[in-house]
C-alpha cells in the first residue's frame, strides 16, 4: 500500500501514514496530494484500520507548497500556470481537503517537526493534532502575498477562536509548539519517542472504543457548526436509539462488567 510519496504501515488496527519527501522537508505538491487521497480512501475502506495517523518522514511534517511551483506562479514574464486542483463538490466535506472530514475514522496529524502553509492546513482537517516539543509552525500566508488557503480561516477561527485565528493569520508569525497548545490548537508531547507516543494514543482509540461510535461521533462534532442545538439534539437521540441493538453496544456494556478489553465488531 506504499507508495513513491506516502509510506504506509498497519500495526495494531492503526495505518500510519509518512508523507516520504524527506530532503524537501515533505513539500506540498500534486503528487503528493493525489497519493495521500488514495493512501486514505484505501485505509477507510480497510476493516483492519480503526485510526489513521499522518506525519511526516525526516525532520518535518510539512513546510508548504513547493516552492519551485510557487516561483513559477509568481513570474512577471509568464502567466501564471493553473493550479491542479481536485475536483470539488458543493458540499462541506467534499472540499479540496475537508473529505478529511467524511472519514469515518479518526486521523490523528503527528506533527513531528516544521509545519507551514498548506501542510498547516492538512493538520487543521484531522481530528486531533499532536505536536512534538520545540517545533513550530506558521501560516505562511499573508507573506507570500497568498491568502488563508482551504477553508483554513473557517477552520481556525472554530478552533482557536477568532482571535487566535487572526493572530496566526495576519501575522503569518512563526510559533512554537507550546504556543500553539496554549491556544488549543495541539497537544505537545516529548521529542523522544514522538510518533510511538502518538500511535499509543491512536491504538488506544483503535482497540478500546467502538468503531462504529467512533464514526458516529465524528459525524456530530464536524456537523455541529452547521447545526442548531436542536438539529445536533435530533441526531444524538436517533442514533442512541440505533445503538441500543447493535453488536457494539451490547459488547460495552458487557466488557465494563466483565472488566475485561472490549472486543468491538463496528457492528
């Protein structure tokens, strides 16, 4: 399931997936985008995978765009080339990353070194964001000349707060790890032992909550913003009924009073 760009590993119901640019510090390019779209519709797909990690091989988890392309695009003596762009569709999880979204699994970004841009942006649209100490990160943006890219404005301002999102946005200031755990963007965890330490985490999602919960949950959390109280207090009470038959939910209750591992089915 390796590919040129993506390296792929399954262990203990997790698929970690590396972006493999190492000597570009995992610069963005079409390429690489095409082979993280496969790498992760093959692991949403794949029974044996319960969560996702992305991170990055080598020193960084990604700087951005290439910066070739980017040269290229901003020449005075030639007309911009057109962007490969995906294509799109109207809805809110079928944009250019936000299919992220629609996975019904969680993708937990390992951000294990440098991150800026639209690196910056692919970690916005994972579910939780670790970060190892003393890195950092940057939007970019505002000095290329460049605009909040991919939704990721929207995505800021609901995660760190309009501020925060402004902050890091107009700025496009270079901040560390530990200040971005201070606005609750990551979690930072130790240097040693990075990435183990994040894929403990995901095999504890993987092995010790329901799948099918899993799936259910990030359903409501990402179309919450979208929802009234009411609408997100409908869908809660139509799927707590669902569960009351299923497989899963009779192997919660069975686990906890048998005080054993549960052995979940996503059934």
């Amino acid at each position: 399931m390796s590919s040129e760009h993506i390296l792929t590993t399954i262990q203990d119901r997790v698929a970690t997936l590396t972006f493999n640019h190492p000597a570009q510090m995992n610069a963005w390019g079409p390429a690489l985008e095409a082979a993280l779209r496969d790498a992760i519709a093959v692991c949403a797909a794949n029974d044996e995978v319960r969560a996702i990690v992305l991170t990055g091989a080598g020193r960084a988890f990604c700087v951005g765009a290439e910066m070739g392309r980017l040269a290229s695009n901003s020449s005075a003596s030639q007309p911009a080339a057109a962007a490969v762009v995906p294509e799109t569709g109207t809805g809110n999880f079928d944009q250019r990353y936000s299919y992220l979204l629609d996975v019904p699994k969680p993708i937990i970004a390992a951000i294990n070194g440098p991150v800026a841009g639209v690196g910056l942006c692919i970690a916005l649209y994972c579910d939780l964001r670790y970060m190892a100490a003393g890195n950092k990160m940057s939007t970019s943006f505002a000095r290329r000349g460049l605009v909040a890219e991919h939704g990721s404005a929207w995505m800021l301002s609901r995660l760190i707060g309009p501020m925060n999102a402004a902050d890091l946005l107009l700025s496009a200031r270079t901040i560390t790890a530990e200040d971005a755990a201070q606005m609750g963007l990551v979690r930072v965890l130790p240097q040693d032992g990075f990435l183990a330490g994040v894929q403990a985490i995901a095999s504890d999602l993987a092995n010790l909550s329901s799948p099918r919960s899993m799936g259910i949950i990030k359903r409501q959390l990402n179309l919450a913003p979208f929802q009234s109280l009411a609408e997100a207090t409908k869908l809660a009470d139509d799927e707590i009924a669902k569960c009351r038959g299923t497989e899963d939910f009779k192997e919660g209750v069975a686990h906890f009073v048998e005080k054993r591992r549960p052995a979940f089915t996503g059934r």
